[in-house]
C-alpha cells in the first residue's frame, strides 16, 4: 500500500490523483516538488533586480537545482503594480535566457509566469514545459498556446482580478468554495483546448484577489482543493498575507513561509514555489518522513 499524507487518506488517494507529468520529467502523486523563484525583473519584491543579469541568474537557476528544485519559474514582469512592461520588454528580459537554461539543463522543468500568449509562445519555443499564468486566464489564448507546445498550464484564483493589480475591500461569501469553482473551471477549460490533463496544476494564488484574512482561510482549508483531484500548486513563499501574520518585512518572512508550506504539504499540495530553495527542501523531506512516504537519510538511533 502507498503511504498517503493524512489529507489524502480522506481526500485524494495517490492512486486516483492526476498524474504529473511536465518536460522530460513524471512526478509521483506523493512526491513534493520545489519550484524554485528565478524573477528577471528589476523591481521584483523580493529580490529587487539580483538575477536580471545573466550570469547571476544563471548561477541562480544552477544553486536552485542543487539544493533541490526540479522546476526553474522565470517571469519577466513584477506581479504587482509597477511601470508599464510591453511584450517586446518581457522578451527582452527572458527570452534568451530561456534558451540558455533549456541548454545547460535538459532535464529541468523550465515553468515560465506570463500571462501573455503571445510571450508564452515564444517562450515555450525557446524550451519552456510549463506556464504558470498566474492571472487566471486573463489572456484566454494562453492556454491554446500551451497545448500547441505540448506544454503544462498553471490554472490560478484571482477573483476576476485583471493582471498587475491589487485587490481593494474583495470579498466573498466562501473564497475557498471560490477558488475550487475557478480553478476547476479554468483547468477543464485547458484540457477541452487540448491541454494534457497531466500538465495541469492548480493554484489557489494565496494574496492574489485576497486579503490577508481569505489566503489565512484558503490556507486552513486546502485539503478541499486537493480533493479537486488535480495537483496543487502552493505559492506561498514570503507573501504579504505571510508579512502581516506576524508585521514581518520581506526579508523577515522565512518562518512564516515554511509553516505554510509544512501545513500546505500536510494537506496534499504537491509543488511548491519558493525563493528559499534549500530550507524548503528541508522542511519537505521532513513532512514526508513523518507521513511516511519518504524514509530518514540515516537510522542509527538506538539500534546500534
């Protein structure tokens, strides 16, 4: 019998789950798989422009998959507001550098954020398994695009939310029920379009279309998009909802993050991005250890 996580046991059985399949590379229904952050932007929240330079990113991309990242997100465009950024920009800024990646990474899975089905095209030509449209199906072309590459499409909650913008006094009357009938929307839409079910992940976009309260509750209540059956994407990694729980900047956030995701894994959340690869991938072995699907690295105590 395959151990399951507890969520699962009442939820989604591993065996029944969508498989995941992106690239070159299948993921186990139990296996809890890094996204790692690589933004190509000036003014990004967290890092502030570090990996706009090649070789800085590219560095980047190298120490995320030797601490442990089978997925390399890149994105081009600050998720927030900020100065306009036109196509040609976003090309500019991540174009080449998906190539390059695609080269001296064969096997990775390069997921790349746009919203833009004219950038996703172009990006998924340059070697791009993934895109992570992180605005909903805002640009309804993206997900042809996706299936014209064979590519995996990330599906998103953002309340109705138009990219690059935050939301103001939202509400819902239940934002997970919210969420589930989105994102289950949006991914039977992808695959009618000629998405491979199998490359379809889910994102209930905590702090997208949500205040600090509703990601707080999407995040108690994941199990019940897990339940969806599709492969559950957690963005959690330093999010503002994460810098008001405890009035914390964005360099004071790691704590947070990781308590979030140990509770989005506990519940079936199968990716996971995340800025901080390498305590990331710490905090996963050990959530699976304790569910039982991944043994300790040694077992020495007490039976010598």
């Amino acid at each position: 019998m395959v151990p399951r996580l507890p969520c699962q046991a009442g939820g989604v059985d591993p065996v029944s789950a969508h498989p995941l399949r992106l690239g070159r590379r299948e993921f186990a229904a139990d296996e809890l798989v890094i996204m790692a952050i690589v933004n190509r932007t000036p003014d990004s929240f967290f890092d502030e422009g570090a990996y706009l330079d090649d070789a800085a990113g590219l560095d980047a991309v190298a120490r995320a998959v030797e601490e442990g990242a089978a997925i390399v997100d890149i994105g081009g465009v600050k998720a927030g507001p900020g100065p306009e950024v036109g196509v040609a920009e976003e090309l500019r800024r991540t174009e080449g550098f998906v190539a390059t990646v695609r080269s001296r990474h064969p096997d990775l899975v390069i997921s790349v954020d746009t919203w833009r089905s004219e950038v996703a095209d172009r990006l998924c030509a340059a070697g791009a398994d993934l895109v992570n449209d992180a605005w909903g199906g805002a640009d309804p072309r993206t997900a042809d695009v996706a299936a014209a590459h064979g590519a995996g499409l990330v599906c998103t909650h953002t309340g109705g939310l138009p990219p690059r913008t935050d939301p103001h006094r939202v509400a819902y009357e239940d934002v997970v029920a919210d969420v589930v009938a989105s994102v289950t929307a949006q991914a039977e839409r992808a695959v009618a379009a000629g998405v491979r079910r199998e490359a379809v992940l889910v994102d209930p976009a905590h702090d997208f279309g949500k205040n600090t309260y509703h990601s707080l509750e999407v995040s108690r209540r994941l199990a019940e998009v897990v339940a969806t059956g599709w492969p559950v994407l957690a963005a959690l990694s330093n999010k503002k909802f994460l810098g008001e729980v405890l009035d914390a900047d964005k360099d004071q956030r790691l704590e947070a993050t990781l308590a979030a995701t140990a509770l989005a894994a506990w519940q079936g959340a199968r990716v996971f991005r995340a800025h901080q690869v390498a305590p990331t991938r710490r905090v996963l072995d050990t959530v699976a250890a304790i569910a039982g699907t991944r043994p300790p690295a040694v077992s020495r105590r007490a039976l010598a």
